[in-house]
C-alpha cells in the first residue's frame, strides 16, 4: 500500500515539526500491527502529479509517500542495515555530569 503526505502549503515549519512527529505515530501504529514501512520524500519532487492524480487543493504541498506492507525477508534489500551515528557526534548534554 502507499501513503501519500501533504499539508496547506501556509503551514509554517512549526506544522512541520508536528507533521513529522505525526508521521512517526503512522509508522508506530503501523509496526504495532506488524506492518512494515518506508518513508520516501522523493515523492515530494513528483508534486505535479501527484496532486493531479488525487486532486489535491491547489494550495496543498506533497510531504513525503510512504510504502506499506509487509517486507520480504529473503530480499537482499531488506537486509541492508544502515549504520547509526553515535549520539555524541549529532548532541551535546549540558548539566548531566555526575
Ligand atoms: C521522512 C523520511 C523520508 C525519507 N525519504 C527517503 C527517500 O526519499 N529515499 C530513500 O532512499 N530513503 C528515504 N528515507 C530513508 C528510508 O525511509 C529508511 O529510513 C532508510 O532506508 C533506512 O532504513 P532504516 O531507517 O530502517 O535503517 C526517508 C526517511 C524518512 C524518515
């Protein structure tokens, strides 16, 4: 299945922020269910027709899509594991030292 995103382009990036967490929630919902899934913003560069084909208001930005489903294990791509940042290298902590 695929999720198409889109918000009131007037929307400010506050509304973003809140999109983003309420995208999350989508994906935690859905692997709550034993659903797997991908966002993908590269759909956002498809605007056009996207909102052609689902006859977006006029004033309606695409987010992102999102594909749904069940994975296939045995695939090679769903055994790609991307490596993680350490958090010390993206935050600093002020105020935890002991
Ligand atoms: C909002 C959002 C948009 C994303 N858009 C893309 C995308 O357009 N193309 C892509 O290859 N990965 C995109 N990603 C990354 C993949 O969805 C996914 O996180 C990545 O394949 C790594 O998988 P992992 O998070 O399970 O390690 C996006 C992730 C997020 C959160």
């Amino acid at each position: 299945m695929g999720l198409i995103f889109s918000i009131d382009a007037a929307l400010t990036k506050f509304s973003w922020l809140d999109y983003g967490i309420f995208i999350q929630t989508v994906m935690m919902a859905a692997q709550a269910v034993g659903l797997d899934m991908c966002p993908q913003v590269s759909f956002a560069r498809f605007q056009n027709v996207i909102a052609e084909h689902l006859e977006l208001p006029a004033d309606y930005e695409v987010v992102c899509g999102m594909s749904m489903g069940l994975s296939d294990c045995d695939s090679p791509v769903s055994r790609l594991l991307t490596g993680r940042e350490p958090v010390e290298n993206f935050a600093r902590f002020l105020g935890f030292d002991s």
